[in-house]
C-alpha cells in the first residue's frame, strides 16, 4: 500500500461517525411533520396538509396523506418521500443537535 492509500484508510478509520436523529415528533403525539402530507410537497410543490384518514408510519413515526394515491406513494417508496433528518432542522443537526424542523418549508430532494 502507498502513502497516500495508507493516508487515506487512516483518515477514513478515525472519520466521525455522524448519527442520523430519530424522528423529531411533538412532545404530545408521535405526528412527524406536523401532520404534513411529504408527497405533495413533492407533487404540489407546497405543504399540504395530511389527514387522519390516510395514515402511515415511518421509523415509529405517523405520517399523515392528503389522500390515498400520495398515501400510496410513499408506501411504494418511502426512502423517496420521507423527511430528512427525521424531519428534524437541517441546520441544528449541521451542529450535531436536534430540533423540530419547519414542516412549512417545503424542499425536495430529488
């Protein structure tokens, strides 16, 4: 092995290890996202409100849909659709802390 390989295998084995957060939930319920429907942030663009009527849950979290297509959406591919960070801010994860993200803010990852 070289010196920039073992360089590099050495940065790699003493890397941080960065912890994804669990899902951020109000402290009342165990409602992601406030209640958001993630799909049609992606469909409509906008954050729509979910309902109880289609319900899902992700990673012990509910997620609510604005209807049962969108519902069925995400079932099909949740990886696609589900929150960042747990839905938690962006930014107090970037500082290694939690806090409830802005389901308001609507931005799409693909």
């Amino acid at each position: 092995m070289n010196l920039p390989s073992l360089l590099a295998a050495a940065a790699i084995g003493t890397a941080p290890v960065i912890l994804f957060p669990p899902v951020c939930t109000s402290a009342f319920d165990d409602i992601a996202v406030p209640g958001y429907d993630r799909v049609a942030c992606f469909k409509a663009g906008k954050p729509v409100k979910g309902t109880k009527e289609f319900p899902a849950t992700w990673d012990g979290a509910e997620l609510r849909f604005a209807s049962a297509a969108n519902h069925d959406a995400f079932k099909k591919h949740p990886e696609a659709y589900a929150p960042q960070y747990g839905g938690c801010c962006a930014w107090a994860v970037s500082q290694g802390r939690t806090a409830k993200g802005d389901a308001q803010v609507c931005k799409n990852r693909r």
